[in-house]
C-alpha cells in the first residue's frame, strides 16, 4: 500500500508502542476514565478543568495513568478554547528523548492541499487523522473540503458523530446530542462546513452491537457501517473519512478493514507523527 506521510506534530506516547500496550492502554482508559467521570459528575466544563488538573497531581509517579489523565484534560481545553493549555498538557507526557531525528537532505517542502489533491483523484476513499486534544489537526480537513466536493467526494463521516447526528445537523448548529468531541469549536465547524457544502453526514463509529469489546471488532463493524451506508447504495461514491490516531493505520484498522471489505485503496494522511514535511519520494507501505 501507498500513502502520503504527512508530518504535522512533533509528538510520542509510551503508551502506543505495541498492540498490546494499546490494549492494556485502553483497558486502563477505561479504569481511570470512569474515576475522572466519578469525580466531576454534575460539573460544568470551567469546574471540571481544576478538578481534573488535581486529579492528574495524584498520579505523577504512574506515567500510562498520568498520560490519560493529560489527554482527558487536554481534550476539555480544547473544548474551552484554551488550545495553548492543551498543548502543553500534551507535551508534559510526551518523550521526546526516544524520537528519531530526521535526516531532511533528501526531502523536498511541498504544498500539503495541492499534493493531497493530486492523489485523491486516484481513490474513493481519503482518511485523515487527528490527536483528539489538538484541535489544529481538523483544521487541514476544514480546508480540504472544496477541493474534494470538486473532486466528486459527496460523503463526510466523522468518529465523533452519534447515531443520530446526521438528523440533529440538519436543524443547521450543532448540540451535544450529534456528539462528544464536536464540543470544540473547530470540529464543530468542520462538520457544519461540511454539511453546508453539500456532503451527506455520515455516523459509523460503534453503531454495531459490541460482543467482543476488541479493537479488531469495533474497527470491523465500522467499516461494514460505512459500506452499508454509502458503498452498497452508491458503489462510486467518494468519502471523507475524519478519524483519530491509529484508525488510519493500514494494518489491523480501519483503513484496512475498508479496503479488505469494498476492495478500495484507501488514500490516508497521518497528522500525529513528526512535523511538517512531505517526502519528494512516494513511501511504500
């Protein structure tokens, strides 16, 4: 497989260097998530940030507790528009000792829009990723959004939306009920952006009932989700796909469970990774 390795922030977890550390990972999500819930029941978003703040003291000496906590907190940052405090909340448990430094000689800068837009034209299916904390991320995707209705791309779907988002997006604004992080100002305009343009509005993400609570299950059934609701009634459509992390990731997730159900080549564009720069020579997956 091809892609387009887009770097666009300097970032690392200890968390996610395996698939089995994600798994512990999430499991221990999950743990610390119900006791961040526990503690700001009931709070409004200004009252939950110092609590959360507090809660992350207590875990200083626990780095897979503390980097959850800190993405938790950077994710109600982002929602209270305060995006500087969200990037540092997502410095504070990277490591960036254990990144590899890039050797630039043989990289040439090119336009990220225009070079995205040259590859499109050869898929149906364009993913691009986000850190769920940095808000910036939804900002190449906003801007991507003409070109690619130019292109013949009629479909936008989003990890973030709920089920019955596409229902809500029509009242034109959004609410809490079309889901969790178009909170933040920049993904909710995304969305609306998207809406208005033309694109139909398309939900996908744990709408199928969960037997096995694995990743392999959740990426399976979202993308028999997204064939039933766009492939099987328009089998040349083109989609937009907004995801976070490793859903684009061409191996085990989403991205390759869509090309192993409709046969497509999925065209994705990795924001969590390194920096701005795009390879002069195309890499091979």
């Amino acid at each position: 497989m091809k892609k387009i390795i887009l770097f666009c922030l300097l970032a690392s977890n200890s968390a996610f260097s395996s698939e089995h550390d994600h798994e512990k990972f999430l499991l221990e999500a999950i743990k610390i998530g119900n006791q961040v819930q526990e503690k700001t029941k009931g709070k409004s978003l200004v009252e939950k940030l110092p609590i959360i703040e507090n809660f992350a003291k207590e875990y200083t000496d626990s780095p897979v507790a503390l980097d959850i906590i800190m993405q938790d907190l950077g994710v109600k940052y982002s929602f209270a528009g305060l995006h500087k405090k969200a990037l540092v909340a997502k410095d504070s448990t990277a490591e960036s000792e254990t990144l590899a430094l890039e050797d630039l000689t043989d990289y040439k800068a090119k336009s990220a829009e225009s070079e995205i837009l040259k590859r499109s034209q050869l898929h149906q299916i364009v993913m691009f990723n986000e850190a769920h904390d940095i808000a910036q991320h939804r900002v190449l995707t906003y801007r991507m959004l003409s070109g690619l209705w130019k292109q013949g791309y009629r479909y936008f779907a989003a990890e973030s939306l709920n089920s019955s988002a596409s229902s809500q997006i029509n009242k034109g604004y959004v609410t809490n009920n079309i889901g969790y992080y178009t909170r933040e100002s920049i993904y909710a305009n995304l969305v609306l952006k998207a809406k208005e343009i033309g694109f139909e509005i398309i939900s996908y993400d744990m709408h199928k009932p969960s037997k096995l609570n694995t990743t392999d299950e959740r990426e399976t059934n979202s993308a028999l989700t997204i064939k039933e609701k766009v492939f099987d009634k328009d089998p040349n459509a083109k989609i937009i796909i907004h995801v976070g992390y490793s859903h684009i990731n061409e191996e085990e997730w989403l991205a390759s469970k869509l090309k192993s159900i409709t046969n497509l080549e999925t065209l994705t564009i990795d924001q969590t990774n390194g920096i701005y720069l795009f390879s002069g020579q195309e890499q091979a997956i």
